[in-house]
C-alpha cells in the first residue's frame, strides 16, 4: 500500500468492530527528518497526535520546526538492557549468588593466600613507617614490630594497634617508676649528705672541744711543774 494505515476500536454492546481508518502518507516527512537527525528512518518517531500538521510540513525547514517543537523525535538505539546484570551485580555486592554452585576454580585460585598476605603486610608496613614519620614510635620499636609483622604475629591493623599502644603504655609505666626511683635515690643522697655534713660537724665540734680540754690539761700539767720546780 502506498498509504499508511491505523487501527481502531468501537465497544459496542455484544462486540467490538474492528476497523480501518485512512491516514496520509508522512514519507517524505519521515525521509526528511531522518536526514537531518543523521539516522535511519526506523528511529525516527513522529507524534500521531500531531498527524495533520506534520503532513503539512513538506520542507525541510517545516520538518526542522517540528523537530524543534517535538511533534518528530529520534528513537534511542535498540540495546541489550543493562538492568537484570545491574540487579545481579547488586545482589552480588551483598553476597549472593556465591553459593558452590557458582564456583569456578579452588579457593586458592579464586583468592591466593599469597595475595591476602601480600594486602596484609602492606597495611601494617604502611601504618608503622607513618606512626614512625609522626614520631610516635622510635626506631628501635619499628624495626621489633616490622620483624613481628613478617613473623605473623598481627594478623590485622586492630591488632597491630592494640600491641602499640599496649607497648606505649608499658614503656610510660616504666618510665614513671624510672622517675620515682631515680626521685628516691636522689632524696637518698640528700639525706645521707645532710647527715654527713650534720656528723662532721658534730666530730669537728667534739674535736675541737677535746683539744681545748687537751690543751687545758696540758697547761695545767706545766703549772704544776712549775710549782713543783719552786
């Protein structure tokens, strides 16, 4: 047929009559448009609501006009649907789908050890060379704590920063018992000085005081010689 043709329902009462109503060819609107949109004459949709005045526009400037106005619209490419995969991936991140039945390849193939380790060392590497950096560690703590972490003894940054700050905590304690003692020992020394200067004093003192009664002795010796001699 040269005319392009609709259908049409009546209801009636007992059925419904079917028939064919004649509408003008919009060809060459269609040929036009499909030119100026740049795509095949498949995507080119034209309103049927819109049916006589785009019949009316035979030229190219009308038929842009109706573009404008959106009585012609260009389909969008017919595509495979990325909605059931993106529905699926959904399910996915939340852990379904990820039964026996959809494995492929033995735990190790599908995840190497070697692969978590290498993830697990590089985390806590990263934090003790940063706590390092922030001076929150000396040297000597990091390079015992670097051994620890080759040697498996953390197996996880938590982990790793419950022993630092267990280890902090420790040296603190350390350090304040440090104090105190070093405090005690130099109370210590202040007392016994105060104590030898205190029993120096007090030997000096009986010193002196055992030489007057010396001297005094020895005087009267003399004076009692002298009497004698008379």
């Amino acid at each position: 047929r040269s005319k392009a043709t609709v259908s049409v329902l009546y209801w009636g009462n007992p059925y419904f009559k079917k028939t064919e109503v004649k509408m003008v060819s919009l060809k060459l609107q269609a040929r036009l448009a499909a030119k100026i949109m740049k795509c095949g004459r498949g995507r080119v949709w034209m309103d049927p609501n819109e049916t006589s005045d785009l019949a009316a526009a035979n030229s190219r400037r009308q038929v842009e006009k109706c573009i404008k106005d959106g009585f012609i619209i260009r389909r969008p490419k017919a595509s495979v649907s990325r909605f059931r995969w993106r529905k699926v991936q959904e399910a996915k991140r939340k852990g379904r789908h990820s039964g026996y039945g959809k494995r492929k390849g033995t735990a190790e193939a599908r995840m190497p050890s070697k692969e978590l380790w290498v993830r697990r060392i590089r985390v806590l590497r990263r934090l003790l060379k940063k706590f390092r950096e922030a001076k929150k560690i000396d040297k000597h703590s990091y390079h015992v704590m670097y051994l620890k972490c080759k040697g498996n003894v953390f197996k996880n940054k938590r982990t790793l920063l419950e022993h630092i700050h267990k280890e902090k905590g420790l040296k603190a304690r350390e350090k304040d018992l440090m104090d105190q003692l070093e405090a005690k020992k130099a109370k210590k020394l202040d007392k016994r000085e105060k104590l030898q200067a205190k029993e120096s004093k007090r030997r000096e003192k009986e010193r002196a005081e055992r030489g007057s009664t010396t001297k005094k002795a020895d005087d009267k010796k003399k004076d009692t010689k002298k009497k004698a001699k008379k």
